[in-house]
C-alpha cells in the first residue's frame, strides 16, 4: 500500500506521484493514496466518488476557491519511474499535471485549520479526479459536476493545469464535423466512367485552406480561431474510382461563441457540404471582471493570455463559476516522452498559490 508524506517539498512529492502510475482509467491506487493522505491532514471534509477525491474545510469564510486536477496521465512511454536531476523532475506526468497535484497536496496539508502555518483567508476546496485525457463521457469532474454539484461550489476556481507558470484564461471551444463527399465506382482502367469522390473533395480542401480565422480579445486576452481537415477517409482499392470519401473538420473556436453558433458558422463556410457535427465543447470566458479572479490575477503579477485548446475550466463556467488555468507544468512538453517540469516552477506555484489563499502581500 503505497503512502504520500506531504510534509515533503512538492518537487520530491511529484516525484513520488508520478511514481504510482495512474493511466486513465487506472487511477485507484493513486485516488486511494491521494484519499488516506488527505484524511490524515486532520480539519478537512474528504469526500469520495468512484476514484475522484475531493476535500475542503469548513470554517465560515466570507468566499471559497476551489483548486482542481486531474489525477491521470496518457500511457506510459517507458518514462516511469521518475528522475530528478538539474533542477528538473522527468516522468510520465510530470508537466500534466501530477506536479501540479503535488502543488494541491501541499497547500491541502499546510492551510487546513489543523495546521500551525496559519490558516487560509478563503475557504478551499481540492478536487482530484480522474479520466481527463479521455472522451469527455467519462470525465470525473464531469461526474462530479452532473451528481455532486454541491462538492464544487466557490468563488473561482484554479485548474492547475500546465501553463509553465502563466495565467492562462478561459479556454477555446471545440467541435468536429465530419463532411460526406461522394462520385460513382468505377474501374480505374476506365475512369472516365466513373466520378471520383477524392477529386471532388479538393474544392472542399482548397476552402478550408483559404479560410481566414478571426482574432477576438476578450478581457485583454485574444484567442484565435481555427478551422482545419484532421483526417481524410477514403478509397476502395489500388483499381477502383472512389465512389466516397469523408473529410473530418476541426473549429476551434473563441469563447464568445456558443456551440450552436459555432456549428452554424461551419455550415456557412462550408455549404452547400451536408456535414455531421459528431462531438463538441463549449469554451470558457476569461471571466477576469470576478472579484476573486482580479485578486488571483494580482496575486500573481501575471499578464493574463489566452488558453488555446480546451480545459475543465469550461466546466466551472457552465456551473457559473468563474475558472482559470495556473499550473507549473510546461504544455508544451506534455504527452511526450521526454515530459519533465522545472522543480523552480513547482515551488513558485505553491508560493504564488499560498500567498494568494492567505491574502499575504507579493
């Protein structure tokens, strides 16, 4: 049975996360060490469900703020267990995002009210959860959101997901269509009797490579959009004239659309196509006007960009929470084989955040 010690600096305690591997879908072992450190802490409501774990004080502050993370990582590529050498901890994880859950552990065991390093100006609660680097049905804050609303409510909330130590705000959104294009079989000895569906998606392919994304700032922060083929289906065999083909698109889109203006953005464009949206997520605002995001924002002394891609951030904001992202992790580096993290970083994040949380001035 593997046990955390918190007391450790978090760059060693992301070592020893990275060394229970969690790989979507596998999280137990972790979630259950994650679950016994937290209840040892003392002071702290610890709550589970199915391998998310979540816990929070209770002692009568005027806001809350919520840190969340995700406990598992992409499949492992020979890069467990992890290394530290040269400031750096390398391992599957590391970036995305078990130094920022190292980060949460810490802060979890020094600002609970059972801790002597004085408490925290701002009720808090952590959420680690599980299966985020897979479909979004299986999305453990997703679950949590659906059947235990009450467990992630707060004032902001604070992925720590990798930023290399920026304030990332908001999220893209993001949808795939996919766009039927058809012809007549035929022999490839005798094209010209047949109508060949490859050839007819080039005006298709030639728009998506004219178009022209917008640009939109939104609380100081410009997210840029993008429309582009991510795969191409089609073909019978080495003597046959394609009769089909199916083109699959990718919007990612600025947060000051809905999905159901996104889609019908795409269908624009691309018309007359018939298209099949066959998944989608909404995007988040920065939502920097908030109180509580101002002050984290100044806590930090970061300049607010952009989140390109999509976070759990968008989670909180359909809740009406206002979320950003902050984690020491590069990701850049994240889902490679040579993932590793700055142990400066590590420690700059649980500085920042635990400044932030007891309201002490930079």
């Amino acid at each position: 049975m593997t046990e955390l010690d918190l007391s450790v600096p978090a760059a060693e305690l992301t070592r020893a996360l990275v060394d229970i591997p969690s790989v979507s879908g596998a999280e137990a072992e972790l979630a259950d060490a994650v679950e016994r450190a937290l209840r040892a802490v003392g002071g702290l409501r610890v709550d589970r469900d199915g391998d998310a774990v979540v816990a929070r004080t209770e002692v009568g502050r005027p806001s809350r703020v919520v840190l969340a993370g995700h406990l598992d990582t992409v499949p492992i590529a020979d890069n467990v267990p992890a290394a530290v050498s040269a400031g750096r901890v390398t391992g599957c994880g590391t970036s995305d995002m078990k130094s920022g859950v190292a980060v949460m552990l810490r802060l979890a065991a020094t600002l609970g009210p059972a801790s002597t390093s004085g408490a925290a100006a701002h009720d808090v609660t952590w959420v680690f959860y599980d299966n985020e680097e897979v479909e979004a049905t299986r999305n453990g804050l997703r679950r949590l959101a659906a059947g235990r609303r009450d467990w992630l409510t707060g004032d902001l909330a604070i992925l720590l997901e990798p930023t290399s130590g920026e304030i990332e705000a908001g999220c893209q959104g993001t949808l795939r269509v996919v766009v039927p294009v058809t012809g007549r079989r035929a022999h490839s000895a005798r094209s010209w009797l047949g109508d060949n569906a490859i050839h007819r998606a080039a005006p298709l392919l030639e728009r998506l490579a004219s178009y022209q994304p917008r640009s939109v700032m939104i609380d100081g922060c410009t997210y840029r959009e993008g429309l582009n083929a991510v795969r191409i289906e089609g073909g019978v065999a080495g003597n046959v004239i394609p009769d089909a083909v199916s083109v699959t698109v990718n919007f990612r889109f600025a947060p000051d659309r809905t999905v159901e203006a996104a889609l019908a953005h795409v269908r624009e464009v691309l018309a007359p196509y018939d298209l099949e949206m066959t998944d989608s997520s909404g995007g988040a605002l920065p939502g920097l006007g908030a109180p509580a995001a101002a002050a984290f924002v100044a806590a930090t002394g970061r300049t607010p960009v952009a989140k390109y891609g999509w976070t759990d951030v968008a989670r909180f904001a359909e809740l009406g929470i206002p979320a950003l992202n902050y984690g020491p992790g590069d990701p850049n580096l994240a889902h490679t084989r040579e993932e590793w993290v700055e142990t400066g970083l590590i420690d700059e994040a649980e500085t920042v955040l635990r400044r932030y949380l007891t309201a002490q001035p930079a």
